[in-house]
C-alpha cells in the first residue's frame, strides 16, 4: 500500500470594494464594500511519484483562459496542469470574474492576480505535507430544493422538500421570494 501525503493551505482573495459583483444579473454599481472574506483552499495530495492539486475558489466561476492559467502557474508547487481540479463555490456575492453577459464587467488586474495566488495556496500546502489517508462514504443527501415548483402559478414561490423519494418525505417547507429579493421561508 502506497503511503499517501497531504497538505492543505488557505488564502485570502477578497477584492478591493469597488468591484463589479457578479451573480446579480444586470446590478449596477460596483459593490460598497466587504461582508465576507473570500478564500482561495487548496488541498495538495502525493503518492510518491504522483501529485495532485485541488483549489477551491470563493468565486462565481472562472474562464477557460484563466483555468489554463491556474493550471500552469501550479507547476511552482511541482504539481503538473494536467493534475489540477480547479473548483469554484459559484458565491453570488463574489467578484465578477468571467465573460457571462450581464453579470459585472472583470476587473482585469484583479483576474489576473487569481493565478498566482491559488499557485501560492498551493505552494503553502507543500510546506504542510504530512501522512495522511483517505476514505470513501456514500450516504443519501436528505436535503432537495426545486426552485421550479411554484405554490400558485406565476408566483415566485417554491416548495422546498426536506426528504429523499427512497426514505419518505421528511418536512416541506414553504419558500418564498420577496420583492426586496431576499428569502423567506417558513413551515408547510
């Protein structure tokens, strides 16, 4: 059995305020300031002869172009492009950092920056490396939300079902969308 080493390492990578959002289709202005940080993790995984990056970024997503960037500045933590698994959260709250119309224009220099950051979370993770193992579960996800079932036709409200066909509903739960846009939910 091969012995495995991991290492794990976090970064900041919250923008200046003053950036376009993106995930709110069409806002305008740029954001006012900071309720969050967002973080770039990585998790670093070795075999011996093999190794493995995973980045996970407080982002709505990334380009292509910027993918193959990440991927290619990960050689600094000796981990091949072709051994990276890029992932971003898809936060609304976050940066605009793609092409996607109609959710916020990219601060350039601020893209540009992603790939060498997530290339030091990673490289801090190497300075981490230690014995580790890994384990596989599976077990039911209880939790379904359909935001397309509406409670009265054309309304903006849902159902959301706390439950799994296999094992029988568990407890809906009316959701609904106010007009100031935040949520609200409540019992059946």
């Amino acid at each position: 059995m091969a012995l495995i080493v991991a290492g794990a390492g976090a970064s900041e990578i919250t923008p200046p305020a003053g950036v376009n959002p993106a995930g709110y289709s069409h806002r305008e202005g740029p954001s006012e300031g900071v309720h969050d940080e967002l973080l770039c993790r990585a998790l670093l995984l070795e075999d011996g002869p093999t190794r493995l990056g995973l980045v996970a970024l407080d982002l709505l997503g990334i380009d292509f172009e910027v993918d193959a960037v990440i991927r290619e500045a990960a050689r600094a933590a000796r981990v091949p492009p072709d051994h990276v698994l890029i992932n971003c959260r898809h936060t609304h709250a976050g940066p605009a950092t793609t092409k996607l119309e109609g959710l916020g224009v990219s601060d350039k220099e601020y893209v540009a920056s992603l790939p060498e950051r997530a290339a030091g979370t990673l490289v801090d993770a190497t300075g981490r490396l230690g014995p580790a193992s890994l384990r596989y579960a599976e077990a039911p996800a209880r939790v379904g939300v359909n935001r397309r079932t509406r409670v009265r036709p054309g309304d903006r409200d849902g159902v959301a079902v706390l439950a799994d066909a296999r094992f029988g509903l568990l407890q809906p739960m009316h959701v609904s969308r106010s007009d100031e846009g935040g949520l609200r939910h409540g019992g059946p």
